[in-house]
C-alpha cells in the first residue's frame, strides 16, 4: 500500500507493507508491535467485564440443575455444558465491548483516549471484525447447547447490537439504561437458567426481574467519567442531563427496592423462605448511590468509578447467593 503525505511543502511516499502492522493517527505514522496488537486486541473486549457473564452464569446453571432434580452427576456436565455456555455469554459481552468501542470512537477520544482505537492500536473496521467474529463464536457454541439458550443468545445479540448502531438507543435518554439493563439481568439470567431448566419458571423470572430493576439504576454508574464526552457526542443520559446527584437519586429505588420486593415474593409463594436472606443486598445497593454522590473518580485500577465497581460486585454477590441458597433448598428438600 502506497501513503502520500504533504508538510512544510514537501511530498513524501511512503511504502506500508499488507503485513506491517501500522498505525496512522492524524499525521502520524508509527509502527504497532505485535505485544502492543495483542494488548489492544484484549482491551478491546475489556475482560474485567467479561467475568460477570462467566460467574453469574455459572452461578444461575448450576443453581438450575439442582432445582430441577438433575439426576447426573453434575461433574458429567461441567465441561460439556456448563462451561461452554457460561463462555458463550462472556464471548456475547466481549463482542458488545468490542462494537461498543469501534462505535464510540469521538467519545472515547474525549473521556477514554488510552483506549485501544483512540490511541491508534486498533482500527474502528478491526473492531468491528473483532465484534462480529465474536458473535458467531457465540450463537455457534449456544445453537450446540439448546435451541432456547441459543434463542435467548439472539436476543441478547439484538439488544447490544442495537444499543450501538444507528438508530442507537444509547442515545436515548431513559430508554438507553433499560436497554443495558434487560439483556444483562433478566435476559442473562433466563439464558443462563435455561440450560438445564424452564427459563419461564416463577423462580428464574422473578430473580430475572429483579436483576434487571437493579441494573436499571446500578447501570447509571458507567455513565458518570463519560458525562462530558458523551454530551458533546449527543448522548444523552442521566448523568449529563440531570447531573450526578440527581441521577443517583433518581436510580436509588431501582437499586434499593428492588431486593424488598423479595419478602413479598415470599408471602405470595412464588420464592421459598430461605430466600429472604437476598434482601440484605440492599445495603451495597445503597453503597452504591451513596458513592456516587461522594466518590466520581475513576478507580487507579480499573477505568471506571467505585460505585460501577461496587454494583458490578453486588450483581455477583446476588447471584451467588441466589445459586447457594438454590441447591442448598433443592438437596436439603
């Protein structure tokens, strides 16, 4: 390939070979190391995030073998079931990532510039590859596991897909916290509970509710070091609408009521008693709101707040709890 580029009056041509990783940024030029590629490959997916789908579906899965009398050992299913489905989701979320990043370019330059595209490792179209290759691998794994898990993957697939492109509901203020919110926690749940039971059973739907109410408030928590850059980009949401506190209140009962509706869920029969114990999750749920109005800075670890680092734990924690307290009411029963 063959670059011309024009300075100070002069005309210089530049030889680029096909297999020559490089990189143009503006009017720069310079060569990307196969580390560096490889390290922006892996950003790119960003795999902190990836091990919510792979604990929590591993969590709800085993959780639903038990409550449905799996009669095999479940050591017989780890490896052929189990695990490929839980790595089905994670792969699902890294092809999210991965076209949430090639789709969020201006943003990222703005809030995020460490970020493999902004920083030139990675070209938005290799991105988009990345993404698309990803949610293959993923519908493929799920059609091998069951056709209403590999159902649910599609729709999954759907929302964060459109959550991205044109139209793009991330853009869409109110409506962009619920789209994250149904195929994270209800969606994620029922896949993950329809591996080796009836998703649309009282128990996977009603934790399945309850995961996404708490999403739909706990998600506002990404928004918080994106609020300029996705102002300037046309993104509208909470944080940037209404500012942090009121945001963080305005998500507040979505992350504290929700864990109250389980005694009541209880009464009406639909969880058993043992559940109860669940409601304690209210407590870092507040934790949650009460970090967003007192901490808004990004974590020296990860690249978001404490308080998205704190919901992101609570989410597993629920899930955890949910699956222990399943298959220890299913072996005791």
């Amino acid at each position: 390939m063959i670059i011309f580029f024009v300075s100070d009056n002069k005309c210089q041509i530049t030889f680029i070979s096909q297999q020559t990783e490089n990189c143009i940024v503006g009017e720069n030029v310079r060569k990307i190391g196969f580390e560096e590629k490889v390290k922006g490959y892996i950003n790119l997916i960003r795999p902190f995030t990836l091990l919510a789908p792979i604990l929590v579906s591993t969590c709800i899965i085993v959780a639903s073998f038990f409550y449905n009398g799996g009669t095999r050992d479940i050591s017989s299913i780890i490896w052929t079931t189990i695990i490929p489905a839980s790595f089905a989701l994670a792969i699902l979320n890294g092809a999210s990532n991965a076209l949430n990043q090639a789709t969020d370019i201006k943003s990222d330059k703005i809030s995020k510039p460490y970020r493999p595209i902004p920083k030139g490792v990675i070209s938005t179209s290799e991105a988009k590859v990345i993404s698309i290759v990803m949610y293959l691998i993923a519908f493929y794994i799920s059609i091998n596991i069951n056709i209403t898990f590999s159902f649910f993957v599609l729709l999954i697939t759907i929302f964060t897909v459109t959550y991205s492109i044109p139209p793009r509901i991330k853009d869409v203020l109110f409506l962009n916290q619920i789209w994250v919110a149904i195929p994270r926690g209800l969606l994620g749940i029922l896949a993950s509970w329809s591996v080796c039971g009836n998703p649309l059973q009282p128990l996977p739907m009603s934790i399945g509710f309850i995961a996404m109410l708490f999403l739909i408030g706990g998600s506002i928590t990404k928004d918080v070091t994106d609020s300029y850059a996705d102002k300037k980009t046309g993104t509208r949401t909470l944080v940037n609408t209404f500012g942090v506190k009121k945001a963080a209140f305005m998500a507040l009962p979505f992350m504290f009521f929700p864990f109250f509706m389980i005694p009541i869920l209880i009464d009406s029969g639909i969880l058993e008693s043992y559940f109860w114990l669940l409601t304690f999750l209210a407590i870092p749920g507040y934790l949650v709101f009460y970090l967003m109005i007192r901490d808004n800075n990004r974590s020296k670890f990860l690249e978001n707040t404490s308080a998205w680092t704190l919901m992101y734990l609570t989410y597993f924690v629920f899930a955890s709890s949910f699956s222990v307290l399943t298959v220890l009411g299913s072996v005791i029963a």
